[in-house]
C-alpha cells in the first residue's frame, strides 16, 4: 500500500477558486482584462457584460496559470471565457450571449450584483 500524500498546492488552487465564486456573485474568469480582453471570446463576453451595466468581478487567467489548469476541472467546462452567478457556471461566450439576446442574463446579473 502506497501513502497518498495530499497535494496540498492544488487543494489550495481549488480553496482559492470556490473562495473567488463564493465571494464575486457575478465573476467571469477570462483571457485578458475587461479593458484589454485578449482573446474574441472574451471580448464577446465583456460587450454583453458591458452593456447590462453592473460590476463584476474578473479574474486574467493568462496571469494565473494554476486556475486557467485547475478551474477547468471544477467546473467540468473546459474552455474560458466562464461566468459564474451567484456560485453556479452559466457558461462560456456562446451560453452568455444566448442568455442575453433571450432576456435571461440581464435580469440575473442585476438581482446579484447592485448598481455601483
Ligand atoms: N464556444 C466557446 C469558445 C471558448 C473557447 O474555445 N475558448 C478557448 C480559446 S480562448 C479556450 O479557452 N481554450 C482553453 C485554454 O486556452 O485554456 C464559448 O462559448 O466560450
């Protein structure tokens, strides 16, 4: 029989993650900066993002390598742009911009987070 040691920096990789989703009621995990995405889909996000209006959290994947390897996993999505509402995974890009053009986003995005 083998010790199995836990892996104490991806168990802190993943505490750090669920402490971000818990916080941010509405956070998008992306490539780049809402003023500077770095990637088409991201871009697409924050346009829908931008015109509902509200704050939101965001986190530059491209600068945190372990959550770009590790939140993949927890979500079971494996690509970014991700929205995450209110602890739950909306989607990507494709799944934001449906939510809005159907009226569902708008009205998700404002009970969870208030005008700034
Ligand atoms: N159809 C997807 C497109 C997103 C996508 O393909 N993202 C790629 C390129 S930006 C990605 O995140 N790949 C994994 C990675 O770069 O870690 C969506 O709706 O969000």
């Amino acid at each position: 029989m083998t010790e199995q040691t836990p892996n104490t920096a991806a168990n802190d990789i993943e505490q750090l993650i669920r402490n971000q989703i818990k916080d941010n009621k509405v956070i998008l995990y992306m490539k780049g900066t809402p003023q500077f995405p770095q990637c088409g889909f991201s871009a697409k996000s924050i346009e829908v993002l931008t015109q509902i209006g509200r704050p939101f959290a965001f986190v530059n994947i491209l600068e945190n390598p372990e959550i770009r390897a590790t939140l993949p996993q927890i979500a079971n999505w494996p690509t970014f742009p991700q929205l995450w509402i209110d602890g739950e995974l909306m989607g990507g890009s494709d799944i934001i911009l449906q939510m809005y053009q159907s009226g569902e986003l708008k009205p998700l995005v404002e009970a969870n987070s208030p005008a700034a």
